[in-house]
C-alpha cells in the first residue's frame, strides 16, 4: 500500500528521511482520482476501469464516479476465456479471469506532466478474438515507453462468446460485436483523459497485432472511431479470414445455446450459466460452424452493417476507409504455427491435395503445385509457407496497394526467428522462422521481466522496430523529422510504399544480420494470385 499526499503531478517521489517508502503518483480522470506507482523506467498505472463492470450481452458503459482514489498499482484480471495451452507463448496470460473485466493500462514517460502533449499508442492485443489479455506481462510498456518518448496504452475487451455472440438482431438477444464496440470506449476514455497523465489526445496511433490488428483495420473501415485517432499499425492482419455472415454466426449461437439447454432467444437462461459453462460450450461449439479457415477464428466478428460494414478486403478495394497514414505488414512465416497446432502428426501429399480443394477451386491447383515444393512424407512445411502467402503476405500487399492510392503507407516483413527461447520445448517448430507473433517480444522490449536476454543483433532489431513504430506515431513518419541522432545512426531510411518513385512497391524487410528495404517482395507468387483472383476462402 502506498503512503504519500494527493498531487495532481505526476511523477512525484514521496520519500520518509532518506529512504523511500512509496513510489506513488496520482491522477485525475473524469470517473475520480487514480493511483499508480513510478518504476526505474517509467509512470505505471495498471487496471484503471474504462467501463462499467459489463452485464452479459448487453452494449458496454462509461464507468460511474468514484469516491476516494482508484487503486490502479496492480493488474486486473483478463477476460473469461480457454486455458492457456502449452503452446502459449512465455508471458501471455495471468493467473485470475473475470467477467469484470473491462480495464486498460497507462504506461507513462518520468518526465510526463498533466497537460502535456506527448504522442500516445493505444494497442489492442490479439489471440483469435477468444484468448489473452492487453493487462499480459509481454506487452509491459515500461522501457517501451522510457525508450520511445511516448505514452502506452493497453487494455482487455471481451473475448469469444461473450464478447461476439450472436442469437438474434432483435431486443432481448444477442446482437454481437460487443468487443468491438468495448474497444471504442476505451479509445473514449483515452480522448477524455489521456491529457491528465501528460498525453496529447489530438495525436493518438491505434496499433494492434493478428485480432488486435484486425479490430484496427475494422476501425479504419467502419469510420465509427475516426475522430478518436489518428493513424494506425495493422501487425499481420490474416485478412484472408472473412467476417462472418450474419446467418453464420446465428448459426454459432444456436449451437452454443443448445450446447446450454437453452433456446437462442432465451437471453435471460443464457445468463444464468456460470462462466466455467460458458466457456465449456464456447470451446464445444468453435468449430460448429463457418468456413475452413474460419476454424482458425471462430469467434471473429460478423458483418453487422454498422460495427463491421464490410469484409476487409472488400471495404479496402472499393475505398472505404478513413485517410491516415499507416503501416503495415506481417512475419515472414505465418502460417507455421497454425498449420503444425492443427496438424500434430504428419500430413500426407493426398490430405494436402484435399485441403487445397477446399480453399480453392480445381483450376488453381497446378498454380499451388508450381510454387510449393513437394515433400511426399510431410506436406505441413508447404502448407505452411502456402497459409503464410494466401492468408497473409500477399492480401496484405493488395491491401497496402489499396491504401497507397489514398493514405500514406509503409510496408514491412518480420524476419527474425525468436533465438533466446529453447525451442526444443516451445514450438519447435518455430525453430529458426518468424512465426506469428514473432516480432512482439522484440518491439515492446519485456523478455528481461521473463528472464531472456537478447543478443547484441537482437537488441538492434528489436530497438529498429521500437524507433520506428514510435516516430510514426509521434511524427507521421517511421523515420522521424530526419534530425534525430537515432535515425541518422541506427536505421535506414525507409521508403512509403508506393507505386511511383524510384523506390517502387518497396517495403522494410527487419532481419539479421541487417535489415533492408526490398522492391515488391514476395511479387512473383503474389503477383500469380492476384492475376487470377485466387483468395482464400
């Protein structure tokens, strides 16, 4: 418990004799005061609420005042959600889970002040929209924050049915897209108080990775948010995983409910289970319904006309996103986690030839084969590098050249593997590739709360990556305002992505021993699929 006087000055030591006892600061919000504590690198406060604790199903609300000082020094609970698994990676989940859950984070530079105007970075955290949490020790911005010269803000929303179910569109039943609409308020609360821990509202970039960047792009589509930021980062968004429909998702919730003993429209039986029942009939029901590769996200949105208006490449190709610079990009091997998490045991050449039929039609088959080596053992090392490419790496290039027409746009490939985790007993197959994910250890600079240490090489990549993404959001440009000692020394000048100049279509490739900026990556295979329209379905 800290002990030390109300300031509305944030970063104030408060010290007994020569010893410290508290490292405490305090700020107002618009809900009442909040505490938090002052570390070696940075102002935390962890935990603070941005919503009312939710009701079941029903759209979330503002907090209500509060009397005395919000505790805000310890983290909160993630959200009702499926154990961690043993393939989750080190420093993903916490140990408490509640439905009361609704709590975002606030990382803050030492020398912040209130009414100050330093540049802040919301981030919302992926796991398929059904898994982890904004609060995970992973995404602690403390040296993110004290090396960037920005403040941080993370925070949980609710997750698989909870948060996307659907049972009707009528009152008194489930309508869905409820974590769509809890991230806004918390992007609410950031506008309305972000200026009292020494934030600018006026200069905010909305970032996220896998279902965290794909509620970026929804929020870049959908124009409901517009005014609540001003750039965004869109970390390996699987943009070939569509929206469900609404009669999909329907679908999904008749399922769960009956999974329940309780019919769809019957809300009020719904929310009389337990959540240890709730996420029982989640995990049953998953993969009830949908597509192939809906099955990787089975509690992804569904296309409501007004949260989600349309499917991302879809709004993206016919110019229905809001103008603001951004930046884009994925790992260089995507798709190897998923593909080796769904398939443990080897996959013959014949079961490989079946899956591709069900993502795409006969006549793309020869185009597939020219492409992918063959391995006639064990197919999952080609259908691997196959996900990556039609999941991943190359609708994200046709959605960056949707972009370039309108928004200022940078693009980039992660390909570093994660060399201070033994994989022998994590993701061996992960060994020596940038999987999914791959890049957050490195941008948000956590592994030493862990115990990892980088190398030398890894420390230049993973300070690469924070520079840039920081110069972005503080100066519209990952290369900053072109005085910084930094930039001059410690990173090339990385070109917007474009179809004129002389750096034509040329994207960050961030690997080692160095990185570099490369022209149309990936464009032979990726050109293929686009001359023919082959998307994923």
């Amino acid at each position: 418990m800290c002990r030390s006087q109300m300031t509305a000055t944030l970063g104030i030591l408060v010290l007994l004799g020569s010893v410290p006892v508290c490292l405490c600061v305090y700020a107002e919000t618009l809900y009442g005061w909040v505490r938090g504590r002052v570390t070696p690198e940075a102002i935390v406060f962890l935990g603070i609420p941005y919503a009312s604790p939710p009701e079941r199903w029903e759209h979330s609300q503002p907090p209500p005042r509060w009397v005395g000082v919000w505790d805000a020094t310890q983290p909160r609970p993630m959200c009702m959600q499926p154990e961690c698994g043993a393939d989750t990676p080190p420093g993903m989940c916490l140990s408490q889970m509640s439905e009361d859950c609704l709590y975002l984070n606030v990382f803050v530079p030492l020398d912040a002040r209130p009414g100050g105007n330093k540049s802040v970075m919301v981030f919302i955290h992926g796991g398929a929209f059904e898994s982890y949490t904004g609060g995970a020790e992973i995404y602690n911005g403390e040296r993110f924050v004290n090396k960037g010269d920005v403040i941080l803000v993370t925070f949980n929303y609710r997750l698989g049915a909870l948060g996307f179910l659907v049972t009707g569109s009528e009152p008194g039943t489930a309508v869905g897209n409820y974590g769509i609409r809890d991230q806004r308020l918390a992007m609410e609360w950031v506008n309305g108080n972000i200026q009292n821990f020494g934030g600018d509202p006026g200069q905010v970039t909305l970032f996220g990775q896998s279902a965290g960047a794909t509620s970026t792009a929804i929020h870049l589509t959908s124009g409901n948010a517009e005014r609540l930021f001003q750039r965004a980062i869109l970390q390996s968004v699987p943009f070939s995983i569509p929206f469900k429909t609404y009669e999909q998702a329907l679908a999904q919730g008749k399922s769960f409910s009956a999974a329940l003993n309780c019919s769809p429209q019957d809300k009020e039986c719904l929310k009389q289970k337990s959540p240890v029942e709730i996420i029982d009939a989640q995990k049953k029901t998953s993969t009830s319904t949908g597509t192939l590769l809906q099955r990787f996200m089975p509690w992804i949105p569904h296309l409501d006309g007004n949260e989600v208006p349309l499917d991302l490449q879809s709004a993206f190709e016919k110019g229905v996103f809001v103008r603001k610079p951004v930046v884009l990009g994925t790992t260089a091997n995507e798709g190897t986690s998923y593909i080796y998490r769904s398939f443990r045991a080897p996959l013959s050449r014949g079961a490989f030839s079946a899956l591709l039929l069900l993502l795409k039609p006969r006549d793309a088959m020869n185009l597939f084969l020219r492409y992918y080596p063959r391995n006639m053992a064990d197919a999952r090392e080609e259908f691997s590098q196959l996900a990556t490419d039609l999941v991943f790496t190359c609708p994200t290039r046709k959605i960056a050249r949707d972009l370039e027409r309108r928004n200022t746009t940078w693009l980039y490939v992660f390909d570093h593997s994660w060399r201070f985790l033994n994989r022998s007993r994590f993701m061996p197959y992960c060994r020596d590739k940038a999987c999914h994910a791959a890049e957050i250890p490195f941008l948000f600079q956590s592994l030493h709360r862990g115990g990892f240490q980088l190398s030398m090489e890894e420390q230049q990549v993973a300070d690469e990556l924070l520079i840039y993404w920081t110069n972005f959001a503080k100066y519209e440009n990952p290369n900053g305002d072109q005085t910084q000692e930094d930039v001059q020394n410690r990173t090339l000048s990385w070109p917007t992505y474009s179809s004129r100049g002389p750096f034509r279509f040329a994207g960050m490739v961030f690997s080692q021993p160095r990185s570099q900026v490369e022209l149309d990556y990936f464009g032979v295979v990726c050109n293929a699929f686009d001359q023919n329209d082959f998307r994923a379905k």
